[in-house]
C-alpha cells in the first residue's frame, strides 16, 4: 500500500515538474510577440500624439 503511495506522489510530482518546466514553455514560445513592450500601442514623438 505504502508503495503505491509513493509511486502516486512522486508521479504527480513529476508531472508537476515537466509541466511547468518543459510543458509550458515550449507552447508559450510558440506565441506571437508584438515587438512592444505595451502590447503594440506605443505611439510615437515626444508628445504621443500617434502620427505615424
């Protein structure tokens, strides 16, 4: 009983792990960038008025 226990903790342990160390980032690599740090709302000159 006490093997069975050990073998579930350590497997959710694992998956834990591959999840938030290979799973994640390899997906959230696959996401596209905007190129600004604002999400692409970066207006331009020194006043901001967008004119560009």
């Amino acid at each position: 009983m006490q093997t069975i226990l050990v073998i579930l903790t350590f497997s959710l342990a694992a998956g834990y792990v591959v999840k938030k160390f290979v799973w994640t980032p390899i997906f959230e690599g696959r996401q596209r960038s905007t190129g600004t740090l604002d999400g692409g709302k970066t207006k331009c000159g020194n006043k901001g008025c967008g004119c560009h």
